[in-house]
C-alpha cells in the first residue's frame, strides 16, 4: 500500500513540513553533485554511524565534519537514492501537515528531531560496533505516522495497492494503513541484522513508537487524540 493522500484539513500553513521536504530534496540534489568518493565521504562524514557514536571507532581527520553527535541530525536530511526520498518525502507529505497543525510549527521541529534522535538510537544500540552509515528521514518520519495513529485513526488515507500492472486506488481508515506499516516493520526487524547494510527497520520501529509516546506531551490541550468518526 503506497499512500497518497489523506481527507484532514489543516488550520494553519505547514511551513515547517514544506521546509523538512525541502531540506531533503535540496540535500539530495547536492548529494548528486558529488562524484563518488566525494559522495562516500559526505554520508561517512554526516551519517549516523554507531561504531563512532558509541565510540569503538574513530573517523580519520578529514572526515570529522560535525560533532559525532551531531549526526543524529545531520543523518536525517540524506537519502540513499531516489526511490528512498521519494518514499520518504511522500509518507512526509501526506502526514506530516496535520501532526504540525495538532502542535504548532516549533513544537514540530522539537518533535520531528526527537523523533529522529530516538529512531537512529534504536538502530544503533543493538549493533553498537556497526560501522555501516545510517542516512534517512525515514526514522522521524515514522514518529510522525506513529503520532497521526493517535491524532486521527479514523481519517480516510487514499492509497494505491498496485496489482500487477494495474494501480487500483482504495480509501482505508489510518489505523489500518499505518498499523499494516508498523507490523511489517517490526516483522522485519526481527528477521534482519542491524549490523548489517540494508533498510534500518529498527529505526522505523524506534521513531514510530517514539511517535505514540511524545504525541500526548507535544500536541495542544484543545486538541483531543482519537479524533473523527468510526464510520
């Protein structure tokens, strides 16, 4: 199920949203401008590596760009490839605005680093020697779809289910949709190694129950969870 769309208004304009996306694919587009060596040791330089985090490893000289800690951040605007942003900047896109409007643009910004922070922790505390680079906003963004579950599982998200060559478009419930997504990523969590290269699942899981948790402390006190109509 790919989603596309969602049927929740917002009240105010999501700018922060816009900006993340724009951050990202601007990231992205630098990242094309690198020759190879070059692309290797930006996400070296600015990817999420546990190893040096954790310190059992170092990086060379010239390749201590930011702070170690910094890259919890830093890791989040680079993206492994096009079908990898897109993915993410579409999940960002249909979810993200209404998470922002349910808190207000600062908060988001807060929520959506923590979110990211937690999501990069749960992917290196299992593996803590792994010298492989963490890059993605796939962490945070999973703690924004873990936050619209509590916010609004009853809203109606358009997704596409391709069927061979045809795309059939079908409108579910969000609980459905992102409690399919979450039980796939933690089916697949459990059947891979953190260690190894590959999608970070774990991550996936860590933001989007860091998501569920943060959501009731971040959002408004007029805005209730659990909003919409069960029909």
């Amino acid at each position: 199920m790919i989603p596309v769309a969602d049927d929740n208004p917002t009240r105010i304009l999501p700018f922060i949203t816009w900006l993340i996306l724009a951050a990202c694919v601007g990231a992205f587009f630098w990242q094309l401008g690198l020759d190879p060596r070059a692309h290797s040791m930006a996400v070296h330089s600015l990817g999420f590596i546990p190893a040096v985090f954790f310190g059992q490893a170092t990086l060379p000289p010239s390749l201590e760009v930011v702070p170690v800690w910094a890259t919890l951040v830093t890791s989040m605007f680079l993206h492994g490839g096009w079908m990898h942003l897109i993915s993410n900047m579409l999940y960002l896109w249909v979810f993200a605005n209404n998470v922002e409007d349910a808190m207000g643009h600062w908060r988001f910004v807060v929520f959506y680093l923590l979110c990211g922070i937690v999501a990069a922790l749960a992917h290196g505390l299992p593996a803590p020697d792994s010298q492989i680079p963490m890059i993605g906003a796939s962490g945070a963004i999973s703690g924004v779809l873990g936050a619209y579950l509590l916010l609004h599982p009853f809203s109606r998200i358009t997704v596409i289910i391709p069927l061979g060559f045809i795309i059939y478009p079908v409108r579910l419930p969000a609980g459905i949709v992102l409690m399919v997504w979450f039980v796939f990523q933690l089916i697949s969590s459990a059947t891979v190694d953190p260690g190894e290269p590959g999608v970070a699942f774990l991550a996936h899981v860590g933001g989007f129950v860091a998501g569920v948790l943060l959501i009731p402390f971040f959002k408004f006190r007029r805005v209730r969870l659990f909003q919409g109509k069960t029909i």
